[in-house]
C-alpha cells in the first residue's frame, strides 16, 4: 500500500518507518525542513533505540521518502495517517490545531494529486483526540459533496500505543490493534496495512477508539500515583514500599487483572471503605499525603449521589430497587451503596420496593437484620418477598442483581425509567424504552 504519514515526530517517524520496513511505501510530511531532510539522509529526527536503522534501511530499499510537500505525499496514496502533536491549550483542553492543519493540507493535496486505483482514501487519526473528533472536526472537511472528482474518503481512528524508549519495540508488538471506523472498506484496508503484525483487530466505533488512549494513559498515571502514594504511608512504618508492591503484583486475579475495571455502581462492604479510612488515619497520623486514595471515597459519593440525582430529577414517585446487598450472591448489607440508596430515597419520601433474591424479609435475622433496620425504619414494608410484589406500580427500576426472575419481573412491568448498577443485565433489560446505564 501506499502510504502518507502526516507528522514526523516520534509517534510519526516510527510508524512510517515500522510501516516501509514491511513492503509499504511511505512518505512523510512534515512542515519542519531539518526532519524532512534527515529522514532523506537515512537518519532518524527523533533519538529512539532501534530507530536509525529501521529508518536508514527503508530509505535505502527506497520504501520510505519525506517531504514538506503534502501534494506529494498524497498522489496515489491508499491512506493518510495523521501524527500530529495535540498538546494542552493554556485551559488545559485538547489543542487541535495541528490536527485541523494537517487534515485540511491532505484535503488540499486532493485537489491536485492523483487519486489511487479504485478512488478510496482513508484518513486515519493516530494522535490522541478527545471523543467527537473525527465525526465533527475531521469527516466533515471530507464531505462526499465536496469532494475533487476521483476521490471518495472515510475517516477512521487507530491510536497508538508507543511508549518513549521502546517506540520500535512497541510498533512490532502493540497491546491491540484497534481500528475505529464506521465504513468497512476502511477496516479492511487497515487490517491489511497492519496484517504485518498478526494480531487480531478490534473493529469499534470512532468514539471508543478515540477514548481509549485517554483510558490508558489515566490509568498508567494512576498506577504510579497509586504506588508512591502507598509507598509514603507504608515507609512510615520502616515498610519499603517496594516489596508491598512487588508481592502486590504477583496477584493477577484481582490487583493486575480486568478485576474491578469495569465501569458500574459504588464500591462497599466490609473491607473496602473501611480499610480506605484506615489508611487515610495512617498517612494523616504521621503527616503525609495521599490525595488520589483519599479521594477515592469522594468519588464513590458521587456515583451514588449521581443515581439519586436522576431519579430525584424525573418527578417520578415510585421506585424499585432490584438488589441490596453490596454484591450478588451474599446477604452482606454492611456499607452497601444499594442500600444507602434505598435510605436516601425513603428520605426523600419516595415510595420505595426493593427485592433481593438473598436478603429475603422471610429469613433476615441478627446482625444483618439490626443493621437494616437502624438505616430503613419499617424495613418489613420496604421488602418484598417476590419480584412480582417488588414491581407492582414501581415507575423507575434501579437493577444490581441479574436474577432471572426479578428481570423478567421487571420487563413485564413495562418501567418509565430503568437504571443499570450491573452492567450485564442483556438485551432484554437493554432494550427496553426507558433504559440507562449508571455511567453509560
């Protein structure tokens, strides 16, 4: 294929030498003279291990060209990959001013160069933009109706996912492959472009895969905020923090794993919030700081106050909570988000319903039935002991439990409003009119 790299910085120069280094002829642009010129003398613009020599070599097999001229660059091209910089404005939002410059000189090289056999281009961001960016900044300047004749365009996103240091390594063995397009002939030539690489790609819409690297890098910053924030507290107890976290690593079942990473409700129970607090007393008894695990708890307030906000919002009177306890299978109710919202609810004088296939009015006795009763008085009342009872007359659901009956319950019920806690409720909850997720 043919291939125009807009963009000769580290994330550019490695992916259009990675690229020529497999078969493909490239030709980067850049308005920069002295990286056009270096990549003409088969050296690398940027200090990268491995770099030089995949650059030297592809110039040298004559696969690999540069130039300021985007004309050039675009003539019987198959795809124009955009690597432009996308720095903070002084706001600290996404600048895309190099995006939009970049985008309009291919849109203006089309009026001039030849289009490639067959007339398809696909304009692919590889920058880090902000969800929206491609349906409303970039397709937009490629409308079919304006179009040089010859020419027909899609857009499409596949983030990168290059770490300085290791860029080439990176290149040859990425995490994923991620293609974000809604036209299927641009899919299918970036999974030939990328077929080098023998993995699997992830076909997806713009937005997820425009999202995704803000995703990824949040939590790489998180992970290290994480690890010295626990390392501060830890070392005043002559704890080395390091092998806190070395062992901390061994567990891939839930520290390194999809565990937990799932967006949903609040955390609670009988370890998490209490165990954050206690940290919190740690770290302020012996005067140091963990702002990003304080603030943990902050967040997991918002997520509830989040629910009750739009419920609050709807007018509607009458609810029903599908769930109570903290997690599915268990009668804990201690520190449960459910339940603090089915508390938050009867003090705003709602009519509250809950059913919970465990916690049952039938068998609560002890410390769970002590518990419940000093945070919902007539508890007896608020609990039904049959999905049928618990959604009689109920206008908004709020779903944490999966129980196949309570579901089918609910979907019978014909509900104004449904929010989901769970995440993996199916099509049948999904497709129901009022439906929403808690953050999707």
């Amino acid at each position: 294929m043919k291939v125009a790299v807009f963009g000769l910085g580290y994330v550019g120069t490695v992916t259009a030498a990675g690229l020529a280094s497999r078969g493909h002829e490239v030709v980067g642009v850049d308005v920069d003279a002295m990286k056009v010129e270096a990549i003409c003398r088969g050296e690398s613009p940027v200090v990268e291990p491995g770099i030089g020599v995949l650059v030297h070599d592809a110039v040298a097999a004559g696969l690999l060209q540069a130039t300021t001229d985007a004309r050039l660059a675009v003539e019987g091209a198959d795809v124009s990959l955009i690597c432009v910089g996308t720095p903070s404005s002084a706001r600290g939002d996404t600048d895309l001013t190099y995006i939009r410059r970049a985008v309009e000189d291919v849109r203006d090289a089309m009026e001039v160069a030849t289009p490639p056999a067959g007339g398809f281009h696909t304009v692919v961001i590889r920058s880090t933009v902000p969800p929206g960016t491609c349906a409303g900044v970039v397709a937009p300047v490629f409308s079919s109706g304006g179009l040089p004749e010859g020419w027909s365009v899609a857009t499409a996103m596949c983030p990168e996912f290059l770490r300085e240091g290791c860029g080439v390594e990176d290149f040859f063995a990425p995490p994923f492959v991620v293609v974000g397009t809604e036209d299927t002939r641009a899919h299918e030539a970036l999974g030939a472009m990328f077929a080098f690489l023998g993995q699997d790609v992830h076909h997806v819409d713009l937005g997820t895969a425009e999202s995704l690297k803000y995703a990824c890098n949040a939590f790489h910053a998180v992970k290290v905020t994480f690890a010295n924030e626990m390392g501060r507290v830890f070392s005043t107890f002559g704890v080395d923090g390091r092998r806190v976290m070395e062992i901390f690593s061994e567990d891939r079942k839930l520290n390194v794993s999809p565990a937990y990473l799932r967006p949903g409700f609040a955390f609670g129970g009988s370890c998490l919030p209490k165990d954050l607090r206690a940290l919190q007393s740690m770290a302020r008894t012996n005067g140091v700081e963990i702002p990003m695990v304080g603030s943990a708890l902050i967040s997991n307030e918002v997520v509830v106050r989040s629910v009750v906000d739009r419920v609050l919002q709807t007018g509607y009177r009458s609810v029903c909570l599908v769930g109570l306890s903290f997690k599915m299978d268990t009668d804990d109710l201690r520190e449960s988000p459910n339940l603090e919202l089915a508390e938050r609810f009867v003090g705003k004088g709602l009519d509250v319903r809950i059913y919970d296939p465990i916690v049952n009015p039938d068998r609560l006795v002890g410390a769970n039935l002590r518990h419940l009763q000093s945070k919902l008085a007539h508890v007896n009342r608020l609990l039904a002991a049959t999905p049928e009872e618990a959604v009689e007359g109920a206008e908004v659901f709020i779903i944490s439990s999966s129980d196949k009956d309570a579901l089918r319950a609910v979907v019978a019920a014909s509900p104004k409003l449904v929010i989901d806690l769970h995440g993996r409720l199916g099509a049948d909850i999904e497709q129901l009119a009022g439906y929403a997720g808690v953050s999707w």
